[in-house]
C-alpha cells in the first residue's frame, strides 16, 4: 500500500523529490520496535477504555507483532512514499488485516506518537549508557588500585606542578564519570514522561486513560499539557548536553594519554591492539583510537548544536524542522556508547613506566612549595616562606641543582629556621604523605578513595 494515509484533502499527488525530501524511514525505521511497542499499549487502553473490542484488539496485536517479525527477519519493504516508520508499520498493518488496522490511529496523532517513540527509546538508551559508565569507571578504579604506590609530577598549565600519585590522577576521572552517571539519572526524570493523548496538539475527545497507558509502558509520569508535549524536545537537548560533557572527559583523558604515550613523556605504553601503524614509517605506533576519541568528541558537540538551532525559533506546536532530531540523537548516542566501551577495554591493558614517572616527579623544583610549608611550620609567614623558597629556586637554577642537591649550608644562607630535617620534607615519598587534607594525594586518601568507590561500583551494579 503506498496511499498515503492523510492524502484526503489533496487534489495532486505528492511530486517524487518532495516525498525523497520529506523520507525520514532511512533514519526513524530505527524506532520501529519502540513505535509497535507503543501502538501495543494504546491498543490496549483503546480496548479497555471500550473504544474498540478486545476481538479488534486482539487482531491489531497480532498484527503488530507479525510486522515486528517481518522487519527483524529483513522480510520487510520500506518506500520513500510512506515517509515514516510510523506510516510503514501502520500501511503495513491494513494491508494484513484490513479496517479494523484503521482504528489504532483513534485518539492519538503522529505528533504524540513519534515523541511517545524517542522517549522510549531514549529511555532505554540513557539506563545503557549509565551502566556502561558504572563499568568504565569501575575499570578506572581496576587501573588505579594497580599503580596506587606509582608517583607521577602533577601539572598546572602544563608545567611540572607537586608530585601526586598517579592513581591520584587516574581517579579524578572516576569523579568526572561519577557527575556524568548523576547527569544522565538527573535527566531521565525529564525524558520519562508519557506524551500519548496530547495527539495533535490539542488533545482527544475520546474517553482514554493516559495512566493506564503510562503504567503499560513503564513511565513514570504524564505530560500536563497537550500543547507542550507534541512541542517539547527539551529532553532530547538536556541528554546531548550530558552526553557532551561526557564526551569531554573522554577526551581530555585521551589528550593526556596521547601525551604520555610519546617519547617526550613515556609515562605510558598503549596496548597494540588499540593502536595503528604508519602506511609510510614502520617504526610508527599511533594513539590512533584515543585521537579518534578527541575527534568524535567535536561530532557530539556538533549533535548538540544541531538541536539547539533546530529549536531555537520554533513556534508552539509541533513543526516539521522537529524532524531532524533523531539523526543527532541516535548518532550521539551511539558515538558515546562506543566510546565508553572503547575505554572500558583498553584500560586495563595500558603499560605503566612507574620509573619514568618518579623520575620526571623528581626534578624541576616540584618541592619547592613543601620547602615553603617547612618554613611556615618553623613559624615564619607563609607568603616569606613563599619568597624564601623562590629565592632558593633561582640559586639552584644558576648552580644547575635540584632543591634537595643542595647541602644544608647552602639552604641556611636562605633562612637560619632551616635544620638537618629539612632533607626529609623534600623527599618525594614525604611529599605525597603530608598530602593529608580531605581528597588530596596522601596514600591513605588515595587508598580510602580507591576502596570507597569500589565498594559504590559493586552496589550501583547490583541495583
């Protein structure tokens, strides 16, 4: 059947390169599980509510679900004609059991029906995209329980900073993944709303039980306002933010790691299988997957900015431009899935030179604030403890020294506050432990830190 199913006020068929323009079934026939499902509860609620028989049900039903078999076996043909996957499911419908098919459409639009489709199907999404970070994360927690005694230099502006341990480091991520999880929990609360029964814009002057239907497809909530509903995709914009804030934590662990992978830093060897070669230079090993990561971080922004400008300007309700948001949508959603996953497999491989790292932490001044905190704890003010150890910095430089090189006499022709113990308070191992503010780089934080999300890991997953 390729009549289409509002062709009853038009006195000229549709011309071929506005029915090629106006096709979305080569991206929507992604949700034909989600709109059957969808069609199944409305029946449902029809039947119960008495506006059709349980017989006329019974056999919408039946039919649906044969169509969801036609389509997963790949028995089923699209036409450009039909525009949408909602139009194919139903033409499809009508062609097998003939009018009764005609009145599933009762009380509800294509309107309600088509964001009825994206909230199911982001629903589902949003929960697989929790799970799969809980997993990353519990991978990043895996990889810093594994180098916690490994000491790295810390970095401000891209300079050797303090020294922290680099499971330290590593678990920052956890944090950043840990708001991502909240996020996408904080914006399902929005996306599970019920939006059948709004049907065009105005609602239906059929008796239906929009509970009903909502209990039937596991929503939480029904929309308050019909007009809203259709005109509403502020849930589909609230997830591709999360998703690119998310997006932009994986790729700032994929710039460090590109860099600590190089012959400049080698702090990090990455694991073969997640890397590439060169067509021209055998001797390349290429952080070719982590780059991929950095890129498609750009594509997901792209994604948001493409729904911000779709709606930017649109007036209530429902307009066609509403289209051209499940192209974004699904694109973001796969391009984060995989690179989540990417990350949740390649970590554990991920080589560790703990040598390098506790060599690049051991010069460069990066003791000269602890040189500071010993002067303050022998009494004097800090910001001249500051000015001292600054002084002892630019000595040192001149005489091509480290802090902890130079001999006690040296060190007291800065301040006679400074004692035989000040050698100790340079030591990296030092250094790291008097970390002991709440969250800071100590051993015992880090290992507190370490366990204490472990055992959130291991509780999120079994709930």
């Amino acid at each position: 059947m390729t009549t289409k199913l509002w062709d009853g006020r038009f006195a000229e068929k549709t011309d071929e390169l506005v029915e090629k323009f106006t096709s979305s079934i080569d991206i929507d026939k992604n949700l034909y599980s989600y709109d059957i499902q969808g069609s199944i509860a409305h029946c449902k609620m029809l039947a119960k509510q008495l506006i059709i028989s349980d017989k006329e049900a019974e056999q919408i039903i039946k039919g649906l679900l044969e169509i969801k078999e036609e389509i997963e076996s790949g028995n089923f043909k699209y036409n450009d004609k039909l525009e949408d996957i909602h139009m194919h499911i139903e033409a499809r419908l009508i062609e097998k059991i003939g009018e009764t098919a005609k009145k599933l459409h009762t009380a509800r639009s294509r309107n309600d029906q088509v964001v009825l489709d994206v909230r199911i199907y982001l629903k589902e999404k949003t929960a697989f995209i929790i799970e799969d970070i809980i997993k990353l994360q519990k991978a990043l927690v895996k990889f810093a329980k594994e180098h916690v005694n490994t000491i790295m230099p810390g970095y401000t502006h891209m300079q050797r900073a303090q020294p922290v341990l680099f499971a330290h480091h590593i678990m920052a991520y956890y944090e950043m993944f840990g708001r991502d999880i909240e996020r996408f929990q904080d914006s399902l609360k929005r996306t599970d709303v019920m939006p059948l029964g709004a049907a065009a814009l105005a609602g239906t002057t059929y008796p239906i039980d929009r509970d009903y239907t909502a209990e039937l497809l596991n929503f939480s909530n029904v929309s308050s306002n019909s007009i809203d509903t259709v005109a509403d995709r502020d849930f589909i914009i609230e997830f591709l933010s999360c998703a690119s804030i998310c997006m932009i934590h994986l790729s700032r662990i994929s710039e460090e790691f590109i860099l600590w992978s190089g012959a400049e830093f080698g702090f990090i060897e990455l694991p073969d299988a997640f890397t590439t070669g060169s067509s021209i230079m055998p001797q390349k090993k290429n952080p070719d997957i982590c780059e991929l990561v950095r890129g498609k971080t750009g594509r997901v922004f792209g994604d948001l900015i493409c729904m911000l400008t779709v709606m930017k300007g649109l007036p209530l309700a429902y307009d066609r431009d509403m289209q051209e948001d499940k192209e974004p949508l699904f694109d973001a959603v796969n391009t984060l899935s995989l690179c989540i996953k990417i990350y949740t497999n390649m970590l554990p491989k991920i080589k560790v030179n703990k040598d390098m790292m506790k060599k690049a932490a051991s010069v460069g001044f990066l003791n000269a604030t602890d040189l500071a905190d010993y002067l303050a704890s022998k009494g004097m003010p800090f910001r001249t403890a500051h000015n001292c150890a600054g002084k002892a910095v630019s000595y040192a430089l001149k005489n091509k020294k480290e802090l902890d090189q130079l001999t006690l006499e040296e060190l007291q022709s800065f301040s006679s506050l400074i004692k035989k113990d000040v050698f100790e308070a340079l030591e990296l191992e030092q250094m790291i432990e008097k970390r002991i503010s709440d969250g800071s780089t100590s051993y015992k934080n880090v290992f507190y830190a370490i366990d204490s999300a472990g055992k959130k890991n291991e509780k999120e997953q079994n709930e």
